[in-house]
C-alpha cells in the first residue's frame, strides 16, 4: 500500500535517510524540522494529510498542545526516542502512538511505517 508520511525530525540526514527509504519503496513522504511546522500544514493542503507521521523526539520540545493536537488529528503516529525522551511528561498525552526506541536502524523505522500502512 502506498502511503503518505511525514517525518518530523530536527537532524537533517536521519530524516533524509528515512524520506529516500521510504521514496524507495515507493511511498511520498515529507520532511520537517520542527513539529509546529508539520501541525501547521496539517488539514491545510493542498498536498494530501499524512497516513502517518514520524517523529523523533530528539531536539523537540512537544508541547501540551502540540500533543493534543497530534492526538485528535487521528493520524497514526510512530515516535523514535531515547530514555531521555520518554520520560518528558507531555509524551503519554500522545495518545495511539507507537514508540521505538533508539537504537534502531532506518529499515526497522520503515518496517514498521509500512506495517502500520496496512493497518489503515
């Protein structure tokens, strides 16, 4: 199934690394530094809102809203993060999102984003 994937993430090469992996298996995806811009675009066109989003916890700073909205948008969320990360107080507002760990490799994020895909 051919998806559509935002990819938040502050770090260039992971998030292109991961953008041609998934133009690779024939995906669209969309690259973003910063999960504000990503909400800001979402629902708003003219390119077509995510399947999923993927978002690297690493350098954000999600806020409460930030988490509400991501919640109530309804779009699959996969979110990458270290110890550090998890235990920011914000992220089980993320509500229905699926968490991997760091480490993990580019085509075990891309497994798991076309596993999701098939769920939809």
């Amino acid at each position: 199934m051919r998806g559509v994937v935002w990819i938040v993430d502050g770090e260039h090469w992971p998030r292109a690394m991961l953008r041609a992996e998934l133009i690779e298996r024939g995906h669209e995806a969309v690259g973003f530094v910063l999960l504000c811009d990503a909400l800001e675009r979402l629902g708003r066109g003219p390119e077509p809102d995510p399947d999923v989003i993927v978002l690297e916890l690493r350098g954000q700073r999600v806020t409460q809203e930030e988490a509400d909205r991501l919640a109530r948008s309804g779009v699959a969320l996969i979110v990458l993060a270290g110890a550090v990360e998890l235990n920011d107080p914000v992220i089980p507002r993320l509500k229905g999102s699926e968490i991997l760990r760091r480490p993990v490799s580019i085509g075990e994020v891309a497994d798991r984003i076309e596993r999701r895909l098939a769920l939809l």
